[in-house]
C-alpha cells in the first residue's frame, strides 16, 4: 500500500490509520511524511524508513483480489479510500 503527501507541506500522520474492508486497522506512530514524497505501508516484518513502514504483522492483510484501504485522520476523518478488484 502506498500513501502520497500531493502537499507543499509536510504531514505528521500520528494518530492517523490505514484500515481495510475486513477492519484490519493500523495506527500511525510519529511518522512525517515530507511534501510530495510517497511512503510504502507493508504488512509483514521490517525496519521502518523514512520510505516504507511495517505493520509487523505475520498475515497479510491486504488482499490482491479485490480489498478497499480507508486512510483517516487523527479526528477519524475520512481522508482517501482506494478500492480494488471486485467484491466476492
């Protein structure tokens, strides 16, 4: 999963989550993402970057075949859905 800061400013995305369609949520610790700059989310295990994050989690979460990613804001405001594939 990918995340783009479109922004001339830099985002502080803590208390921020990424949640999918079966509600499978990750929250964002002290993460800065810098203007226009894209961070990769990965659900297994790694050294987080200021390029790419790791949920740390032994399942995926993200499915290939269709799935939805809700990104929200510290207030629980809606900021971007992605969808994809087709629902079963």
């Amino acid at each position: 999963m990918e995340i783009t800061n479109t922004t001339r400013d830099g985002i502080n995305l803590r208390g921020w989550t990424l949640r999918d369609r079966d509600g499978n949520r990750y929250r964002f610790d002290n993460v800065r993402i810098a203007p226009r700059a894209t961070i990769r989310i990965h659900t297994g295990n790694g050294r987080d970057t200021r390029t790419d994050l790791f949920q740390d989690r032994r399942n995926y979460v993200w499915d290939n075949g269709s799935d939805t990613a809700t990104l929200r804001d510290d207030r629980g405001r809606t900021v971007d859905t992605e969808s994809w594939g087709r629902r079963r």
